[in-house]
C-alpha cells in the first residue's frame, strides 16, 4: 500500500515535469532540441520509477509468501511434534487380587468398550508397572486423552462382574514421579 502511495507521488511529480517542459516550449522560452532531451530524460524517469514500482511490488509479494511459509512451517510442526504423556497412578479395590495380565486386559477392555477402535488408539493408553501386592499401577496415556481414560476407569465398577473400582490417586507428567507416587500413596 505504501509503495503504491510513492508510485502515485513520484508519478504527479514527473508529470507536472512534462507539462512544465512542454508549457516552456509552447510558450517559446525553450527551443526543439531542449525540449526533446527534457522530454527523452522525463520519459527514461516515467520507465525507471514503473519498473521500481513493479520491482517493490514483487518483493512484497516475495515476503509476503514467505511470512505464509513460515507460518506453515511452524503449524507442520505443532502437528508434527510427539505428543505429550500422562501417567496416572491408580488403585484398585477388589475382593481378590488381579494379575498383571488381568489388570491389563481390564484396562484395554474399558477404554476399548467405552471409546471404540478409533478412540482407543487415539488413546494410546498402555499399563506400564502394576504391582500385585498393593494393587497400584501406572497407566501412560497421551496428554489431550487423559480425561478419557480417567472417564473409562471410573466405569469399571459397572462394566464387570466382580467387584472392581480402580480409583485414579494422581496424574504427572513424569514416569519417575509416578514411581514416586506409587511409592508413598494409597487409599486405605
């Protein structure tokens, strides 16, 4: 917009040059050959600055499609970019005790019977350690689905015949700190 301002100045600028030149002529106070250079350098002045014009012209395009690209780029990268964990600690209350391979099952089973094929695996939920003795473990899922899976755990106390509540005690961002959570909390 601004080169498109200049352009128009510097425009009516080389224009009132011509008409000055040619008033001069008209009015006798330059002779032909005078006038013809006067009106030759207008002319070259006329081309230069329409070329400048365009030139400006192009390279603000050119940035423009480049901020774009940018742009672009930093949006490929936020879809591309891995997608955070969550690990949940969890408890489960139950008459007996569940084995590693039980728990594991259960867990894949609630989200699948809950969210489908799709949403499961959209879910990414995986047990990572389950100790069989105090009845806690850690589920990692993707960061956008941790409600999901908070969501599918509650509904195991519905969704089986035994006597089943598994009863989330923290959510972190770290395996570590999970490990350390297992560590120190229970529900007793």
């Amino acid at each position: 917009m601004n080169a498109l301002k200049l352009f128009i100045a510097v425009l009516i600028v080389e224009l009132m040059f011509i008409m000055a030149t040619t008033s001069l002529f008209i009015f006798g106070l330059i002779d032909l050959p005078v006038f013809a250079i006067f009106s030759v350098l207008a002319l070259i002045m006329l081309i230069l600055t329409f070329t400048l014009f365009k030139l400006i012209k192009m390279i603000i395009i050119t940035n423009r499609t480049i901020l774009k690209i940018k742009s672009e780029k930093l949006k490929l990268k936020e879809v591309l970019r891995k997608p955070r964990k969550r690990y949940i600690v969890f408890q489960i209350v139950s008459e007996k005790t569940l084995k590693t391979e039980e728990v594991k099952s259960l867990i894949n089973s609630l989200i699948k019977e809950t969210f489908g094929l799709i949403g499961s695996g959209n879910i990414n939920a995986k047990l990572i350690s389950y100790d069989e003795h105090s009845m806690k473990g850690i589920i990692r899922c993707v960061h956008t689905y941790k409600d999901a899976v908070l969501f599918a755990l509650a509904l195991a106390s519905v969704r089986t015949e035994d006597r089943i509540n598994i009863i989330p005690l923290k959510t972190t961002g770290t395996l570590r700190k999970a490990r350390e959570i297992v560590k120190t909390l229970s529900i007793d």
